[in-house]
C-alpha cells in the first residue's frame, strides 16, 4: 500500500512572521488529522524557522528547487548540500512555474534530478500539460515526454526514492480544479507507463495530483485509486484548509 502524502507549495509567499504562524497552526493540528505523510515546502530563507519549529511534530520539510550543481561560480543558486543542513527530505522540481517562467527544460529538470537524488534527498517531481496541450488531445505526449526525460537518464528505478506530482498547468492557481475523473485518467497513464517498464516501481510511487485542490474537492480526488495525495498551492497558506486535506488523505 502507498501512504498517501499531501505537501504544501508555499511558493513566493509569507514574512518570517506570518510563516511562523502558518506552521504553528500546522503543527498543533496535525496529530490529531493525519496519518500521511505531511511535507512543508517554504522559500529557501524560511527553512531554519520552518525547521525549528517543526521540531519532532513529524512534519517533513522540503525545498521548492535546487541547484545542478554542488558549489562554485553559481550565483543564486542553492545547493543540495546546503539544504541538507537546513533539514530538507524533499525538493520540489521542474514544478510548471520554474519551466514556464524561467526556462527550465527536461535537461535541466534532469540534471536536477540526479543531483538531488544524489545527495540522498527526494524529488518531488512535477509533470503537466498546458491548457493548450490538452485541447489539442496532446496531454499523454507532453507528460510522457517529461517522465521520459527523467527515465531515459537516471533510469526507471530512480523513481523509487521519488514522488511524482500531476500538476495540470491550467488548474494551477486557476480555481478550475482538474475532475476526479480527468485527473485519475492521468494519473492511471502514468502509472501504466511505468508499469511497462517495471512493475514494483509502478506500484510503489506515489502519484500526486496539484493544481487547485483544496478543502472542498480533495476528498473526491484523493478517493481516485491512483491519486496518493496532493500537492497544494494556495490551500497550504492557511493552516485550517491544509489541515483539513491532510484529514482527507487518511
Ligand atoms: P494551487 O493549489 O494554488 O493551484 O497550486 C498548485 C501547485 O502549483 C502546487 O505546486
């Protein structure tokens, strides 16, 4: 069986004051809600606060990105290394806004990948199609050629200390949550992919779906037999609803 997992995006968001009160609030709740696994991911500047005060709730902390490389002439970049220190488990990668916005491709996702992987740390890997893609019937190209990216270069066992996040780019941050439907439809894709390749990868890596999810429809997402949790943008800003998915997750 797969534990389901539900992590929170927090994206360019929060001051060290409202961000202390966001995993306070997480903390003293989630006992009582969750026996999934919980991740946090804060901007890089909030994870030795993040880290502290999740003390031993059992929360995990993950980063939004990392770099490629390990130390050197990189300027902005944040190494693998350095998020170990800070407590990290988990990294977020090649997430539609680093590909979209700023350029990152399959390569560079790739890259990524085996760095962090490297470095003992666990990528939460997001694939997903623009709104375009789909109206074009496009969606399993575009998702498959982002898994491949991955797959043709650290191989298909590599997604066994990985998670795997759908995230259609037109549902994120859109409110236009994506149906139970269309997202098991992907979700099963994936999965069966997978499964062509290597059965025990398929059937262990958990699959989660982002984009618009929340309190009100993560109930019905997450009863899709593919769909082992979410990954949360906007719903992870405040402490009740990201609770409350945590709660429907199991
Ligand atoms: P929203 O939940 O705000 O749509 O964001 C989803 C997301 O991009 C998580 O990585």
């Amino acid at each position: 069986m797969r534990q389901p997992m539900v992590a929170g995006n927090w994206k360019l968001n929060g001051s060290r004051e409202s961000v202390a009160a966001l995993i306070a609030g997480i903390s003293a709740g989630i006992s009582a809600v969750s026996k999934s696994e919980v991740v946090v991911c804060p901007a890089f500047v909030h994870l030795a606060d993040v880290q502290q005060a999740i003390g031993d709730s059992g929360i995990k902390l993950g980063a939004q990105n990392a770099a490629d490389q390990e130390s050197g002439a990189f300027t902005g970049e944040i190494a693998t290394s350095m998020l170990q220190e800070f407590g990290c488990e988990y990294v977020i990668l090649g997430h539609s806004e680093r590909r979209n916005i700023y350029g990152e491709d399959d390569a560079l996702v790739a890259k990524k990948f085996a760095a962090v992987q490297a470095a003992g740390l666990k990528p939460i890997l997001c694939v997903g199609e623009l709104l375009e893609e789909r109206e074009a019937g496009a969606t399993e190209t575009v998702v498959a050629t982002q898994l491949d990216a991955i797959i043709n270069s650290a191989g298909v066992t590599a997604l066994t200390n990985a998670v795997i996040a759908y995230e259609p780019v037109w549902a994120i941050g859109t409110g236009k949550t994506a149906s139970p439907e269309q997202a098991q439809e992907v979700h099963a894709f994936i999965r069966q992919k997978l499964a062509v390749l290597d059965g025990s990868v398929a059937e262990k890596v958990q699959i989660l779906y982002g984009g618009s999810m929340n309190a009100g429809n993560a109930a019905d997402l997450l009863s899709m037999a593919d769909i082992d949790g979410g990954l949360i943008g906007g719903a992870s800003l405040q402490a009740e609803s990201f609770l409350a998915i945590c709660q429907a997750a199991g």
